[in-house]
C-alpha cells in the first residue's frame, strides 16, 4: 500500500543538494553559459571576414579597384582590432573591480546588438558613403566589445576548474570559438548559394540578424550564473585592486607582454590561414567562394575535437611544451600552405585548411583558454589577460589578411613573401616561451 507523504517528507525531498552536488551543478551551468556566449562572440566577429570579401566591396566600396577594394574591406576587418585594446582596458579595469559575470553580460549584449545593425545597414547604393562610415563604426563597436568578452568567459572557467584539468576544461572553453566560426562559415557558404543579385539584395543580411535569437538565449543563461570563487574570495579579503592596469604595468610587465607576443603569433597563423585564404581562394585564384567557405567549415569543425585534447594534454606535460609544438610547427607549414592552395584542387583545399586550423593552429589557441589567466594573480587577471591579448591580437590577427594581400599584390600573386613574415614573428614567440615559466601547477586562486 503507497505511503502518503507527509508535508515533512516534502520538505526533506525539496531540499537542496549537497555541497558536491551543487558545486558540480554550478560548475556545469558556468561552463555551458561560457560556452555558449563565447559561441555567439565568435559567430558575430567572424560573420564579417567571410562575408565580407564575397560582397562587401560592391555593397560598400564600388568606387575602388578590385584591389583596392580587397584592402579596404579588409582594412575595416582591422578596425574591429583596433577597438579591442580599448575594450580590454575598460572591461579588464571593471572586470577586476567589480566582477567577470557582469563583463560577460554586457559584452554579449554590445555583440549582439552591433551584428544585428550591421545586418540591418542600407547600402553605399542607397545612402552613399554613409553606408560605409556606418560599417566601420559597427565594426568598431564588435571590437570594443570582443576585448572584453574574451577574457570574461575564459577566467569564469579557469577560477572554477580543478587544478589537474584547467588546460582541458580552458580548451573546452575554446572550443567554442571554432565551433562559432563553424556556424558562421556555414550560414555564409549557405547563402552563398543563392543567386548573385539575391545575395546582395539580402542574402548577406540574414545570417547578421540571425545573431539576435542566439543573444537573448546566451543572455538567459549567463544571468543564471554566480560569480568565481577565486574573485570573491580576493573581494571578500578586500584585496582588489585600486587601479589594475597601474598596478599591471608596474608589476606584471612581462606576464602581459608574453601573453602579447603569442597572441601575435597565433591569431597571426589563424588569419592568414582560416580568413586571409577566403579572398585568396576567390580573388587571386579566381575560385567559387563556397569551396574556400567550405574548407574553412571542415577545419573548425575538426578543431571542435582537437583543441580539449590538446588541451587535456598540457595538464600532463605542460602549457610551454604543447605551445611550442604550434610554434614550430606552422612556422615550417606555412611555407608550404599557399603552395598547396595553388594547385587548385578542391580537396588538396580543403585538407591544407584542415591541417592549418584543425592541427597545428589547435595547440596554441588550446593554450588561450589557461596559460593566459594562470600568469597573473586573481587582483589583475582580468586586466593583465585583456591587454596582452587585446594589443597582440591587433598587431596580428587584426592587420595579417591586409599585410597578406599587399604582399601578394606587390609580388604579382606571388604568396612566398607571406611565409617570411609569418617566420620573424614565430621566431620571436620561441625564444618568449623558453624563457616563460610553466604554469599548469600554479595555485591561481591567490
């Protein structure tokens, strides 16, 4: 015969888990909110490079050359990391001051908002250059609100995590980037299937407003999450910081500065070859769009599965060693990798994208979402990680598909002088490596 239950045996069934149960339960929330955001972050920055070289330049610069259009869409790719240094200072200052959830909050939003006006933006046909001032500003708006964010979801997860499985749940973290740029080459490959005339009418639109229903889900989650144990117990100690970025400069000059050389270095490789190759594929070879979209969508796609592993590697051997290991690698492959292109082949395409992005991109981005946090003390973590990461990302990343196609343009099509400049900056990220200390052992809740 079933037992009725008394309104104290309610009361015992309604009781909260216990404190490992709830830790995991947090820790799991935290994660995918993380997760999630960063996906959506990532998904609105790229949405540009690979849209744009496909129909930026009718839309927003018809009065230049082919070329000269191909530099200035790019140009105002780089006008995207020109803002985010900016960005970095103000959300790193606030992020050490008052917390990462709030930075987190407000940078998906800013995101959100600057994709949807981007895809709502009348054309250079319909209200001159206007249309071209607006973009830039927008672009410049994504900027600000990316040096934020990229430091605001990844030491959400570093300060939560276990110290034996920071490098594999940071690189979980990351992960999510090539899954954003995932959904975004596919929304553009997708689109531009359709007919040239439609494409420009308002194909190019749909996938920017898109973003919006992604935002409103990420901002949902996001509010649900508390706040790192590693941040409140430095609050609670009242041990913030007055003014982090003084105190960085001051104190923490070579942490910022070593997080700045490999962001150099590795958002250098990843442009040249995962958003550079778009325009390199279709206006220098003269190839369809959708099968250097499709490369691209093939290479995020493989790195969703290698980028924690490499990840979960560095907690067994270190964040220098598997850092290393991308260094040398794309600095040999990239001499190699537009050679590979030329040959026209669009499986040979799509495997040397793979390789690029998939393999040896993967165990340097892996690093970002650990070694980066883990050489800074919880008082300036926020600001150390954003400046470094911010400023480097604009002196690599930010300026490489320009610096890409002047080279190729000087050297009548000719890509060899790409290799030569990739080679100076990952010589440079070697000997800064070698001399960093190792950081998967380190206690980062001081």
């Amino acid at each position: 015969m079933k037992t009725l239950r008394t309104p104290h045996d309610w009361s015992d069934a309604a009781a909260p888990l216990d404190p490992a149960q709830a830790k995991s339960a947090s820790g799991k929330r935290l994660f995918f909110a993380s997760f999630l955001g960063t996906m959506v972050e990532w998904y609105d920055f790229f949405l540009y490079g690979f849209i744009a070289p496909l129909v930026f330049e009718e839309l927003f610069f018809p009065k230049l050359t082919p070329l000269s259009g191909t530099i200035a869409v790019y140009a105002t790719f780089a006008v995207g990391y020109a803002s985010r240094p900016l960005g970095g200072l103000i959300f790193g200052h606030f992020g050490d001051k008052v917390g990462r959830k709030s930075m987190m909050l407000v940078t998906l939003l800013m995101m959100g908002v600057g994709t949807a006006l981007i895809g709502l933006l009348p054309s250079y046909g319909q209200i001159g250059i206007a249309a071209t001032y607006a973009l830039v500003i927008l672009r410049f708006f994504q900027g600000f609100a990316l040096g934020g964010e990229s430091a605001a979801a990844s030491l959400m997860v570093l300060e939560n995590a276990a110290q034996g499985r920071r490098g594999f749940l940071g690189a979980a973290l990351q992960s999510a980037g090539p899954l954003g740029v995932l959904l975004a080459s596919l929304a553009v490959f997708l689109v531009s299937r359709l007919p040239h005339e439609t494409l420009l009418s308002w194909g190019w639109r749909v996938p920017f407003l898109l973003s919006a229903v992604l935002v409103i889900i990420g901002m949902y989650i996001r509010l649900r999450v508390e706040e790192t144990y590693a941040f409140k117990k430095q609050q609670g100690q009242q041990e913030l910081a007055r003014v982090p970025v003084l105190e960085t400069l001051r104190n923490f000059k070579w942490p910022v500065f070593v997080v700045l050389v490999v962001s150099i270095t590795e958002s250098t490789f990843y442009y040249l070859t995962g958003v550079y190759s778009v325009s390199f594929v279709t206006k220098t070879m003269h190839m369809p769009g959708s099968v250097a979209i499709g490369a691209i969508a093939c290479a995020n796609a493989f790195a969703l599965v290698s980028v924690p592993i490499y990840g979960a590697l560095s907690d067994r051997l270190g964040r220098k060693g598997v850092y290393l290991i991308g260094i040398v690698a794309s600095a040999i492959y990239l001499h190699f990798f537009f050679q590979l292109l030329l040959g026209r082949s669009p499986a040979v395409i799509v495997l040397a994208v793979v390789i690029a992005v998939g393999v040896i991109h993967a165990p340097m981005y892996a690093m970002f979402g650990s070694f980066y946090g883990e050489l800074f003390p919880t008082r300036v973590r926020f600001t150390g990680f954003s400046m470094g990461k911010a400023f480097g990302t604009v002196l690599g990343g930010g300026i490489a598909p320009m610096i890409a196609a002047t080279l190729v343009a000087r050297n009548h099509g000719d890509p060899s002088g790409i290799g030569v400049y990739y080679l100076c900056l990952a010589a440079v990220a070697l000997v800064v490596i070698l001399r960093t200390r190792e950081t998967c052992n380190a206690d980062i809740a001081e």
